[in-house]
C-alpha cells in the first residue's frame, strides 16, 4: 500500500486541479475525474444502502463484494493504463443478475423507482451507476478506458435494477408500476 494520508488538506488543489494516481495533474472537471468521481458517488449510493434496515443478508454480502470492485473501478480510472476490473468480475456479475431474476415475474410494465426504502435507495444506486457509465463512455471518446469498465457499469446497473425488484417484493412492499395511462384535464 502507498503512503497514508496523514494531513487531508494539501492546498495543492486550489488551482482548480487534481492529482491522479500517475502522479499527473489535470482539471477537476476533466472527463476522467468526472468518470471516477461518478463511480464513487455510486459506492456512496450503495453504503446508503447498505445502512438501510430492509437490506437482505445475501443481497448486503454482495452489494459490499461491488463496493470494494467498485473502488477498484475508480483505481483504474484515476490511473491511466491501469487494470482492475475483468471479465472475471463482469461474468460473476452476470452470475448474480441470472439467480436474482429467475425468481422474477417477467417485467409487462415499467418499474417505477420505489418499493420501500431498500428498493428506493437501490434505485438511486442505479441511477448513479448508469450516470458514472455515460461518463467512462464520454472518457472513453478521448483517452483510453478498458471496455471491462464500462462492461462492468452496464451489467451493475443491470444487476441493481434486478435487486431494487427483488427488495421490493421482499419487504411487503411491492414494486410500482408506472401507470401510462393519461388522464386529461
């Protein structure tokens, strides 16, 4: 492991840059920093929803099993050329999506974000993962991004979908279905 942090400030990003794990500097608001920042605000999304009381023990196994990967994710992005994420890990992704879904009704209706608290905040993880994901894929438009990070977004976005579904129908809840039908004024 690298040095420890034993000072949080540095003034060194005053000037509006920041350091990546190459040790180069660029633009707070550069691509790649939105892309790893974006990944982190997702590993935020999924701690809040681990703290939430509904949260099932295999479903919190996992989504702390993403959370490392996830941090792993932001590595790879903060260090140009650097590769932690693989098709190992997008596979076992996949591996999950199929067992949670097979218990699942097919979808007839689209799925409003909703269900009780764990399903909600699961939904907003969601949402967050498939922002960070646009944004490897504008990163990707101008540097190099391994296809495994944005392979991965995908599916955990996916995956998230799958188990705000799950947690839904677990707590009592139930999913919402959006009503597509008008009314007019």
């Amino acid at each position: 492991m690298g040095n420890r942090l034993s000072k949080i400030y540095t003034r060194t990003g005053d000037d509006g840059t920041t350091g990546l794990g190459d040790g180069s500097r660029v633009a707070k608001d550069s691509l790649r920093v939105n892309a790893y920042g974006t990944v982190d605000e997702a590993n935020s999304c999924i701690g809040l929803m681990l703290a939430s009381d509904e949260m099932l023990d295999d479903i919190r196994d996992l989504l702390l099993h993403v959370q490392h990967q996830l941090f792993d994710l932001g590595g790879e992005l903060c260090i140009p050329g650097h590769a932690a994420i693989f098709d190992a890990d997008i596979e076992a992704l996949e591996t999950h999506l199929d067992h949670y879904n097979d218990d699942l009704p097919a979808l007839k209706e689209f799925i409003l974000p909703g269900g009780g608290e764990a399903a909600a905040r699961c939904h907003l993880a969601r949402t967050v993962v498939r922002r960070a994901e646009r944004e490897t894929v504008s990163l990707s438009r101008q540097e190099s991004v391994r296809p495994q990070a944005m392979h991965y977004l995908n599916r955990l976005s996916d995956l998230l979908f799958v188990l705000a579904r799950v947690l839904a129908r677990s707590n009592g809840y139930g999913e919402v279905v959006w009503d597509h039908v008008r009314r007019k004024a």
